[in-house]
C-alpha cells in the first residue's frame, strides 16, 4: 500500500505517518521509485504500537527506546523485556520522595518481596514506584498487614502468570511488543475492575439494597495502636 493508504488504514494523519517516519518510529517502506514507497501489514502494526504509547503519555526518547527494543530484543530476552517495561511511566524522577540513584536502597519494598519470596532488584522502577506506594500508606497512619500482602500477592501473582503464559512467542519482537502494550493498556482494565469489585462488594456489605450511586473502597489497615 501507498503511504496515504497506510494513513487511511490506520486513521494515523498523513503528516503524522510521515513525521514517525523522520523520526524513526516507523521503519521506512520499501522503495519503488525515487520518491514513493510501499508499505504492508507490519508498519500497520508499528502504527497501533506508537500510537498506544502515545496515548499513555510516554515520551518520544522513551517509545524510542521500545522500539529499538522490538527491532532487536538481543539474546536475554528477560534483560529486553525489563528494558522495555522500565519506559513505560512511571519514572523514577518523577516518583517524589524516592530514590532513584544507582545505590538507592527500599527497605519496606524489600521487606515485602521477601515475604513473597519475590525476585528484588533495585533497578527495577516498580520498586521506587511500591516504596513510594508503601511510604505514602506510612504517611496516612495505614499500613500493609501480612494479611493484605499474602492476598495481593497471591493473586498479582496468578494475573502475572497468565500475562506472560499468554504473550506471543513466535517471534521474540512480538514477545516484547505485546509485553510492553499489556502492561501499559491492561493496567488501567485491572485498576477499573478492582474499583468496580469494591462496588459490588460495599453493595452487598453494607447496604439492604444496591445503590448504583454508592462506591466500595478498600478497607484500610490501621497501625495496632489505631485499632486497640
């Protein structure tokens, strides 16, 4: 197809096709003639990447990084994939109050993963983002109980199983790109749904009959001395 097919196709403008295209977003097409090209299911496909990420707000330098990534995952694909998560927001200077030097150490995210018996790598951004998470709680007097911290993690673990059982393996660039866009469109589903499940539960908790304007929330952990 034709580059304004492509555009068409896609609903992409074509000046944004072309601006993704000096940009190296979007891999040229093949040539065939001097000033025209053609373009097929693949830069259909790189079109729906980039503008995904888009839409979540990420930065040019960082879908730049994703899609270095796609084009030439390397051999240790775990290093691909972590690379690929850790463009995605949020960033570690943008998580206020944590660290995000090279040594930077998160004593209540550590505490927690070891508990799960969970992998704890520092350099990982989810860990500035659940120390952050964990600090805030701190802050308002809440706390995570051994509790809370099995359960989630029980479950967390059961969804992060199925995710990467079902990630495409037919090519290691699709591994990444489906890794990538699962984590950045999947995310917001499973914070919707959770939101919604705390709904239906106050529904039948605590009140005689639904009330579709009622929101559930969670129930907070209290530090022992608020509880006693």
């Amino acid at each position: 197809m034709r580059i304004s097919e492509l555009a068409a196709r896609t609903g992409v403008p074509l000046a944004t096709v072309k601006y993704y295209l000096r940009e190296e977003l979007l891999m040229p097409g093949r040539a065939t003639s001097a000033t025209q090209a053609q373009y097929d299911d693949t830069h259909v496909r790189r079109l729906g990447l980039v503008r995904a990420l888009v839409g979540q707000g990420l930065p040019l330098d960082k879908i730049k990084v994703v899609v270095a990534l796609v084009e030439d995952p390397g051999e240790d694909l775990f290093v691909a994939l972590g690379k690929a998560v850790m463009a995605l927001p949020p960033y570690p200077g943008s998580l206020s109050g944590a660290d995000d030097s090279a040594d930077a150490e998160y004593p209540r995210t550590r505490a927690l993963l070891e508990r799960l018996g969970q992998l704890y790598d520092p350099r990982f951004t989810a860990v500035a983002q659940l120390e952050r998470a964990l600090s805030a709680l701190d802050s308002a007097g809440l706390t995570m109980s051994d509790r809370r911290i099995d359960v989630y993690g029980e479950h967390i673990r059961g969804i992060a199983d199925l995710d990467v059982d079902l990630l495409p393996t037919t090519s290691r660039q699709e591994t990444v790109e489906a890794a990538v866009l699962g984590t950045a469109l999947y995310e917001p589903v499973l914070a919707a749904m959770r939101r919604l499940a705390h709904q239906h539960r106050a529904a039948r908790t605590f009140s005689t009959a639904a009330d579709p304007g009622s929101s559930g929330c969670t129930q907070p952990d209290r530090h022992p001395q608020e509880t006693q």
